[in-house]
C-alpha cells in the first residue's frame, strides 16, 4: 500500500538534514543527591513552590492518553542568579551557552504545554523550547529534530502572587523523529541530569552569541512523588528531584558590553536570517509532523 502522509513528511525531513553538523560527544551526566523542603519558600530561597498556592509541579499536556497528565517541571534557574541572567534575553544566552537554541528554523507544529506556577497568573503556555544544539547554534537544533535528543519547555514565575522571577523548565531527552519524538526510558530524569553536567562544568559555559561566561551550581530537592509515575506523561517513573540552578556572569556583563561581543552577536543573527531565508520549503512543511 502506499505510504502515508506522515511516512512522506519523516521521509522528505530525513533527506533534507544537513550534512556535516558537529556531533559532540555524549551529554555530561550528574549523580545528585537531593533534600525534601521541610518549610515554607519564600523569596529569599530563590524561587517559590508552586504547591503552595494552587500551582503543580507538572506542566498540563495537550492530547494525552489518558487525558491530564503533564510532564515534570525538572530545574529551576534561582532568583538568586546574577540580574543579567533573569532577563528574557539573559536566560536565552545562558541557555546558549549550555548548547540549547531555538527551534529548528523557528519551525514549529506540536502542541505547546502550560504550567502553573502558583504565582497568580493561572494556568499560562510555555514561553519558549529550546534544544540541544549538537555544537551548533544555527542549525544545530534541526539535528535534533531529527536525532532526537535533550530539549527544555520555560516559564517565568513573576505574577503578583509569588513574584520571584525564576524560571522553571521541564527538561526531557527524546526519541528521533521516526518515533515522534516520544521521551525514551527514564528520560525526564536522564534529560534533567545531562543538563547538570553540561551546565555546572567547572571551567564555566561560554555563549558562543556574546561570549559571555557563566558559572552554574546546583542542588537537588524532592517536590514530586519518589519513584512514581503518576500523573505523568508517557507513564515514565521519575525520581521527584527538581535541579534549583543559581547562576553567576563572570564576564561580558550587558553594563560592560563589548563591541566585540554586539558584533559576534549580530554576525550570528545575520547567519540564521541568511539561512532561514535559503532553506527549502519542504523543510518547513515536513516540520508539520507533530514535535511533542
């Protein structure tokens, strides 16, 4: 019989990867160990459970099998970060710098998740993805789209209830396009760590748009069910750790910003405009298959 619609799109994506992207090796893996919250959060801690006022730990899913599962909300950029990392533009460059961009081509068709963070604002859609790169920042995230691999939803946690201005992430690793992009075993524990050993290497990570260079720790506390699977998409068992994430610039602070560092950054925006605008149009329309 003749293949389906969505046999053609994987097809037509497949032939159209980009040859020659950096592979890097195997994402950094952590082995922390984590703490259970015996009081309240408050500002001062850097960010504020959710839990507390009506918010949940999980992101609400769209389409789920059966319907209302989410997915884990794994990491927390703190508060306590340095101010140039808790801007919308700040986050973005740190992200970079640990190796996650933007969607493939700004390219995409899945169904945004929602999260509520207890801050006041309800239940809001993720502000952005962002994947692994594979070592390169313009097109190295169609990679992944193709390969599979770590991705992270964000939301800002800023409302008049619980106005803390961290950022929370659900962080997962994923299957390659043939499968949809499902998350493989244990991948939202897997994703979450290999994003602490790619974020916390001792030298500090580099942005490769305004280079500069970030210092991360981290410190792993217990807010979801230990060992469950429940409320979970996909059924996937996590071990309830949440990776809190406080960050300091060493370097190239946006109140010291260099002419160097604008021009990198400019060079790079004009290198995806060019690309984006050279790409082939069934790029696009076989980026219609679902991401999840």
């Amino acid at each position: 019989m003749p293949p389906s619609r969505s046999q053609s799109r994987l097809h037509s994506l497949a032939s159209l990867a980009v040859v020659g992207v950096l592979s890097l090796a195997p994402l950094a893996r952590a082995s922390p160990a984590a703490q259970t919250p015996t009081k309240r959060l408050t500002e001062t801690d850097g960010f504020y459970n959710p839990a507390d006022n009506g918010g949940s730990w999980l992101t609400i899913a769209q389409d789920t099998y059966p319907a209302g599962l989410g997915e884990p909300i794994n990491g927390v950029l703190s508060a306590n970060s340095d101010a140039d990392v808790l801007s919308y533009a700040g986050f973005q460059d740190w992200a970079e710098s640990v190796g996650y961009s933007g969607q493939c081509l700004g390219q995409s068709s899945g169904n945004p998740q929602a999260a509520n963070l207890g801050d006041g604002h309800g239940v809001l859609n993720q502000t952005a993805l962002l994947r692994w790169n594979y070592g390169d920042p313009a097109l190295g995230t169609c990679t992944e789209t193709i390969k599979g691999g770590s991705h992270f939803r964000y939301w800002t946690q800023n409302g008049t209830a619980a106005n803390s201005g961290a950022y929370f992430m659900a962080i997962s690793y994923e299957k390659n396009l043939t499968f949809q992009h499902d998350i493989i075993p244990d991948g939202y524990d897997v994703g979450r760590n290999e994003f602490i050993g790619n974020a916390t290497v001792a030298a500090g990570t580099t942005s490769p748009l305004t280079g500069k260079i970030y210092h991360a720790t981290s410190e792993m506390m217990t807010f979801l069910p230990v060992n469950s699977s429940t409320g979970i998409n996909h059924g996937i068992t996590t071990d309830g750790q949440v990776a809190i994430f406080t960050v300091k610039v060493s370097a190239g602070t946006s109140t010291a910003a260099t002419a160097s560092s604008t021009s990198k950054s400019t060079a790079s925006t004009d290198r995806r405009s060019g690309l984006a605008g050279l790409a082939v149009l069934g790029l696009a329309m076989s980026l219609a298959v679902v991401i999840v």
